[in-house]
C-alpha cells in the first residue's frame, strides 16, 4: 500500500471510529429504554441491534474496503457459543455456484468475493470458517443471556463485472446485500442464507444503520437511509454520512453520470436515478410510486420513511428487486416501446416489498410465499383500483405453499409457488371473506409484525382473528 492510499484509508478509519463513539454514548439510554422489552428466544433483536460502517470503494480496483461494528444483545434466551453471518459476495466466487446468469457476465466470468481480514467479539479475536455464502465465528468465550455483544470487523469485497445485484457495469455499482450480516436465531434454528439461482434466500433482523460511504467525487451515490451530511476532501473524494433507522439491509448504489428527479407526494419525498436523458419516463415513474405508496398507505399502514427511492440499474436476471426504502429496476424499463401494464405491475410489486419483506419480514429462504404472493395480490389490487385492470380470474388450489426454495430445482417452479401459489392464496381468500375482511387482515398482520419475522402462522392466525369463522379447510388446502 502506498504512502498516500494508507494515509486516505486512516483518514476514513479516524471519521468511522469518531462518528462511532459519538453514537455510542447516544446509545446507552435507548438500551436502557428497551429493557422491558419481549426479548426471549429470537436474536438479535431490531431494538437493540445496530451496525456502524465505515465504506471506502476503490474503482480502480474494484475493491470495497469496510469496518463494521455490530452492537447488540444476546437476547436468544440461552448461552452462545457460537455465530453465523451471511457473506453473499461469495456467492460470485467461482462459476459453477455464482447464482447470476451467464449473459449477465457482459465479458465473461469474473469472479466476486468478500473476505474478512479481523475479526473480534466483544475485543478478543475469534476464528470462524466460510461455508458458502455463510461465516460461522466461534466466541472465544460462551455468550450468557442478556450480555452485551459487540462484533468487530475489517473486511473487503471485491466487486465482480457483472450485471446483476451484486456487480458493476458502465460505471454502475450495484452493491445489494454486500456487507457481512448477521443471521437470525430463533430457539435452536439458526436462520442461515442459502445461495441459490433463484429467489431471495435471506432472512434478516430489522436494525439502525450508521454508514459512512468514501467515494472519488466524479461519482455519486444513493443508498438506503438518508444523507445526513457530505464533505469534499482536498483529495479528489468525497465522505457521505449515511442515517438508516429501522431498515430490514442497507443497500448502495453509485452510479456515473446519473440524473436524479424528486418530487414530494402527499408528504413524502420520492426520488428516481436513472442514466441521463430519460427525464419523460422518470418524472412518470416518479408520479406512479408516490400514487402506490398513497393507496398501500391509506389501505394496510403508513409507509416508515420520509423518502422512497427508484433506480434504473443495468440488471439481468431481476426485473427488479426491493431494499428497504430503495429498489432497483432494470434499464430495459426505459425504452419509450416497454409494455406500460407490465411496468406498472412490477414497480407495484417492488413496492409492495417495503411492507411485505421490508416491515413485515419472513425467512425468504423456507417460506418464499409469504412476501412474494402478497407483493403480487397488493400490486394486483392496486392497479384494479387505480387503473382499471381485472385482476387474475379464479384460484389455483393444491399448489403446496409450504416447499422451501432449496425444494424447487427451476425458476418456473420458484415462480409457481412463491408468485402464483402465493397470489392465489389471496385471492382464494378474497372469493371466501370479501375483499373488506381480507384488507382488515392485512392490518392486524402489519400491526402484529411490523418490523419483525413472521411466519406462516403469524398469518393464519391474524386470518382467524379477522375472519371470525373456522378457516381450517381453507388452510389445508395450501399448507
């Protein structure tokens, strides 16, 4: 390392410890605040869980260089000895495992990778090994019930030429779920990640985000969260103090080039990026996304944040894909000949994804339907209501909702169960209850689990409460 990239790197290490300590000190009266919390048997919980990251990218290299430190409580219920973490840019590590397609590869395989060069629990070093896209660390020293548990970590992540959502292409760095994440554990189940060609196979805990994002000052960013302050260094880079509250991931993009068009609808400021040039169909965008938040806010619950954000990124493989408070669609969405109806439903669906996903989470991995199928009936609901549309005749019963995705061996058969089966579900239930109870379900399921896990069960039993009939031969039919 040279003389003058070490002293770039110190400066942002200094900023990211400074901003750190700052925060902690903020921090003891919310911990002491979320004592009385329901704390038993899921950890880490959203509360009292918070990373603090320090990003500095290297283009040249395409190299994101990171500190994390997670602050958190053992909250489990019982002694840990162990933890486990999803590391998805391993994902991309060789060629029979990367999940992206092969003509998302515009040049030709080109490895990923995320690599941890320390690693501390509560300031003692520990040892972990990779499994895949997962990191198991064993604690130097079993972790009794309510401690506190602080993580530290340095790692890189090298960012592969790809078109997908982790990659970059035509100075677009399209950085989703690329930092190390804590895992759920739930009783003795640990909620690991599974990588897989399709889907999304993650399951995360809700947690506030302090990032600080380092960048050469030709580019610009959007991430989750929002910027709370910017400064230009004498170096040609520019530093960006991040703020996320409440957020299922944190999600980056940084982007050459790009325009970004704002607009505040009925009090919420929503925001578009896309490559220049493309103003018509972003100001339309921006229009439909602040009507969709408005009806899903008015109909299930209000939207949690002051902004929501859309981007046009150079994708394969998705046509779009949700973070919380941010999404991602494919630049094929541009062209002025792209069908309106299908680009409509889509952004609807993403959408969709910041209550079922974003607050209301699930394991993506063993229950798909349970935030895809919703996504689909609320985007359907939307554009009947807002657009005239008919929505999907009939129900399909028999489709088996309880398959996990490691049980599907296609995409078709992914998108069967999570998408079809999923919608389904729904409007079976609307041809049973009215579409009045079925939104009052909704409801109730939002307000049980906002910003927390919930499960097939969680479900069934906001239906049953609504419902105020047995719906036993309605759940057998798909569980």
């Amino acid at each position: 390392m040279s003389k003058y990239r070490f002293y770039l790197v110190a400066i942002v290490i200094g900023v990211f410890c400074a901003a750190y300590f700052i925060y902690a000190e903020q921090k003891g009266d919310t911990l002491a605040v979320s004592s009385n919390l329901e704390r038993a048997g899921i950890f880490p919980q959203p509360e009292l869980t918070n990373y603090n990251m320090g990003l500095y990218l290297d283009i040249n290299n395409r190299i994101l260089h990171g500190t994390t430190v997670i602050d958190t409580i053992n909250t489990s219920g019982k002694t840990l000895k162990e933890l486990w973490f999803t590391a998805y840019p391993n994902a991309f590590h060789s060629p029979s495992r990367t999940p992206a397609p092969v003509d998302a590869y515009y040049s030709g395989f080109n490895e990923g990778w995320l690599k941890i060069d320390s690693f501390k629990v509560n300031g003692t070093p520990v040892e972990y090994q990779e499994e895949d896209i997962s990191v198991r660390a064993v604690l130097p020293a079993p972790l009794l019930p309510e401690k506190d548990l602080k993580i530290e970590m340095t790692w890189r992540g090298k960012i592969p030429k790809l078109a997908y959502r982790y990659g970059c292409q035509k100075g677009v760095y399209m950085l989703g779920n690329f930092y190390p994440t804590l895992n759920v554990l739930s009783g003795q189940d640990w909620h690991n990640s599974y990588n897989s060609a399709f889907g999304d196979p993650f399951c995360f805990q809700v947690a506030d985000y302090q990032v600080t994002v380092n960048l050469p000052e030709t580019y610009n960013m959007v991430s989750t969260g929002n910027v709370t302050n910017i400064l230009a260094e004498d170096n040609g880079r520019t530093v960006y103090w991040v703020q996320a509250d409440r957020v299922r991931d944190f999600c980056l993009l940084v982007m050459y080039d790009y325009q970004e068009l704002s607009q505040e609808i009925k009090g919420r400021n929503i925001k578009c990026y896309a490559p220049s040039n493309n103003s018509c169909i972003v100001n339309r965008i921006v229009e439909q996304s602040g009507e969709i938040l408005d009806y899903y806010s008015s109909a299930i619950g209000s939207y949690p944040y002051p902004d929501f954000k859309v981007a046009f990124v150079p994708m394969k493989g998705f046509h779009g894909m949700e973070y919380s408070g941010l999404i991602f669609l494919r630049e094929e969405f541009l062209n002025p000949g792209y069908d309106e109806n299908k680009r409509q439903f889509i952004l609807a669906h993403e959408i969709a994804h910041q209550w079922w996903y974003g607050m209301v989470g699930n394991d993506q991995f063993r229950e798909p339907w349970l935030d895809e199928g919703l996504a689909n009936w609320s985007a359907y609901k939307y554009l009947e209501k807002y657009q005239g549309q008919s929505t999907p005749a009939g129900c399909r019963p028999g489709i088996k909702l309880t398959k996990q995705l490691g049980e599907m061996r296609s995409t078709r058969d992914y998108y069967n169960t999570a998408y079809d089966g999923g919608e389904a579900f729904w409007f079976g239930l609307e041809q049973e209850l009215g579409e009045e109870t079925v939104i009052k379900v909704l409801r109730s399921y939002l307000a049980d689990n906002k910003f927390k896990i919930a499960t097939s069960e969680d479900l069934l039993a906001a239906i049953k409460k609504e419902a105020g009939q047995d719906m036993e031969y309605y759940f057998n039919k798909w569980l």
